[in-house]
C-alpha cells in the first residue's frame, strides 16, 4: 500500500456484539482519536472529508462500524479502497468464542442484536458470525477477547494503538500451555512439544523457564538451536513483507504442554533474536506463566 498522501490515519473498529467494541472505541479516545460510535458506514468518507479540510486538526479518526448487515463486507471494502488514495486505514475486527459471549450477554441482561430475527440469543451470534465470516478473513489486525477483561483489553489496545508514528512491525511473542487452549488471535504458531519435558526432571519441575537452568535445559536439547536458528532465518523475510504491505502489528506464539518451561524458555530465545530484526519492535508476553 502507498503512503498516505495526507498523513491522515482511519481506523475501522468492527467485529462481532459484544466482543468489545466500546471498550476499544473508549481506549482509543483517550489515546487521543476522534473516535465516532455506531457510524453508518455511508458516512465513513464524509467523515474523512470533513478531517482533510480540518488543517490536520483530526489527523487519527476511529470509526465503529456495526457488522450486522448483510451487505457490510462489499460495502465495506469499496469504502477502504477508495478511502486508501488519501489516507492510511485499517480494519480491526474484534471476536469472542460463542460460549464467552453468550456469557457477556447473559451477565449484561440485554439480547443480542439479532436474536430476535435468529431465534434465540446462540442463534444470533452465529447468524452474526456467519455475515461476518468474509470481513473477519480480510480484516487487518483481529483480536480474540475471550480472555480479556476489560482492563486487558483497554492494555491491549493501547500497545496496538499508542504508537503509530514508529515505523516498521509491531511483533508480540507469546508464550503458552496447549492444555489451556490454543490462542486464536495469533498470526504465526510454532510447538515446542518436539523437546524433552523439564517438568520430568526433579530438580526442574518447581523452575519456569525464565530461570537460567531451565532454558540451559531446553536450549541444549537435540534439535533445539537448530529449530531456532531455522525459524528467525524462515521469518526475517516474512516480517519484511509484513513491513512492506504495511502490516503494522503481527503476532507469534509458542506453545508446550503447560506453558512453564519449554515454550518460556524459546519464547523470549525468540524474541530477543526476532529484536534485532531490521525495524522490529518485540514485546514479549507469558500467557500462562504461574497457572496451576
């Protein structure tokens, strides 16, 4: 994509009721973005209109676009490329497992925007989610907020968003347990089950692998730098293209059994070597670090 001619960035905010629209319209808000809520899509570039001859004075719009039409995803991408002449715009599309939002609504006591036309409130979601399925594949960045809270959402937001002015990709490496759930937001997976277990050495079992003999451990097993020295070799171009496409947010994630040692320990091994990237920035995340 060329840069903008303008300067101007445009942010669509969309995804699935209650996945967490408001909270990353308000996290946006105090970031500084105009942000506008519920907006028509049709006014989206009237919008836009009226920042470009604001003298710079809106330089950051966020506009939260409800995806419960039927015809959002054409309209939606027509409006993106004709928006893309004048300014730099994303789409994020932000998602939640049928089970976390039946629970969201249920606790909130309110129905679900198309539950009524669907049946019932599950019905809803996955009429929804049917309608949004070609959105969510094309979408720039998509977040799964199951397991955040509004306050690790609001976290989330702010390290995506806060920032927009440094150039390059912003490339999160997560640890995790395979016994917790595999993550679904991530753009890149990589399984550490192929090394031998510390959890079945005694003197090892208690450690994590942010401990230097844990990571000893792991590191020197067969196969371990190996796969590790292939991997940063097979992504420096894949980040690369990332940067030229303008992708400015990327995800990787690194699994084992139980997300302590093995996946702790090449995780932040990767994530020190994928720093050094031309025009990287990593921060580096244990999702299930301290979990029973």
């Amino acid at each position: 994509m060329s840069e903008a001619l303008n300067g101007q960035e445009i942010l669509i905010v969309t995804g699935m009721s209650g996945a967490g629209r408001s909270t990353v319209a308000n996290s946006l808000e105090d970031l500084g973005w105009y942000v506008v809520d519920n907006l028509p899509l049709s006014m989206v570039k009237t919008l836009a209109d009226m920042a470009d001859r604001s003298g710079g004075a809106l330089p950051r719009i966020a506009a939260v676009v409800d995806v419960r039409g039927r015809d959002l995803f054409a309209d939606i991408q027509e409006t993106v490329n004709e928006l893309r002449h004048t300014a730099t715009v994303r789409v994020i599309f932000l998602d939640a497992t049928d089970e976390t939002l039946v629970r969201r609504y249920e606790s909130v006591r309110r129905p679900h925007p198309l539950q009524v036309e669907a049946g019932g409130l599950l019905e809803g979601i996955r009429l929804e989610r049917e309608r949004a399925q070609e959105l969510r594949a094309t979408s720039d960045v998509v977040v799964d907020t199951s397991s955040y809270n509004v306050h690790e959402l609001t976290t989330a937001t702010r390290e995506m968003f806060s920032s927009e002015d440094v150039p390059g990709l912003q490339l999160t490496v997560m640890s995790f347990g395979f016994k917790y759930g595999a993550p679904t937001d991530v753009d890149l997976m990589a399984d550490m089950r192929f090394l031998p277990n510390p959890f079945w050495e005694t003197d090892l079992r208690a450690l994590t692998g942010v401990d230097p003999a844990v990571k000893d451990y792991v590191l020197s097993r067969e196969g371990a730098s190996e796969f590790i020295d292939a991997y940063v070799k097979a992504l420096t171009p894949v980040f690369a293209g990332f940067q030229r496409e303008n992708k400015r947010h990327a995800s990787l994630a690194v699994g084992c059994t139980g997300g302590k040692h093995r996946s702790v320990a090449v995780a932040r091994e990767l994530a020190d070597r994928l720093a050094g990237l031309p025009g990287v920035s990593v921060q580096l995340r244990h999702r299930d670090l301290g979990r029973e």
